[in-house]
C-alpha cells in the first residue's frame, strides 16, 4: 500500500497509522492553541517519547533483521519526520519548563 514506509504496510495497518497521526494532529492544535502550561508539558514529553522511541525502535529491528536500506530516500524522510515529532516535543517540554521557572523565581 505505502511505498513512503521503511517497510511494507497492508491497508489495515495504513488506516491505524494515519488515525493515530490524524488524532496526535488534532490534539496539538487543540493544545497549542489555549493548553495550560502543565498540558503544554505532557504533551512536549509525549512527542518527544514517541519521536525517540519509534527511532529507537527501528533501530533496534533492523539490528536484529539487517533490512533497512538507511541511504534510502523515503527512510531519511521517515526518519526526519520522526526526528521533527521528538524535537518538537524538546521545544514544547523547553517552552513549558520557563513558564514554571518563572513562576518559582516570583
């Protein structure tokens, strides 16, 4: 079904991978827009979590199975979009931890 994935997906798995980004894209815009500052943090964590582990993640399974091409075009964007998610969550957990520094310093 998706050739952009470092592995092949059947359709079924395509439909849970894209709820699971749609329903993560609908919640940040609805945190970014008016989240306290401790939501700001929880989220920051969790994008940062998922981005380093699904990274992770592939590294280890291709350790063990030797069947990612990491030159690949599609695995480098795969990656990057990984990469994007977790240092997003680094800028959110950075915005959040200034907030509640601030509000000790007072």
């Amino acid at each position: 079904v998706s050739s952009s994935w470092p592995w092949p997906v059947d359709p079924f798995h395509a439909q849970v991978y894209s709820a699971i980004f749609l329903a993560g894209a609908g919640g940040v815009y609805l945190l970014w827009k008016n989240a306290p500052r401790e939501e700001l943090l929880v989220l920051g964590l969790a994008q940062f979590l998922v981005g380093l582990l699904a990274i992770l993640g592939l590294v280890i399974t291709d350790a063990a199975v030797h069947r990612i091409d990491w030159t690949a075009t599609k695995t480098l964007c795969w990656l990057a979009l990984f990469g994007w998610i977790g240092l997003s969550g680094v800028f959110k957990l950075y915005a959040a931890s200034r907030y509640f520094s601030s509000q000790s310093a007072s």
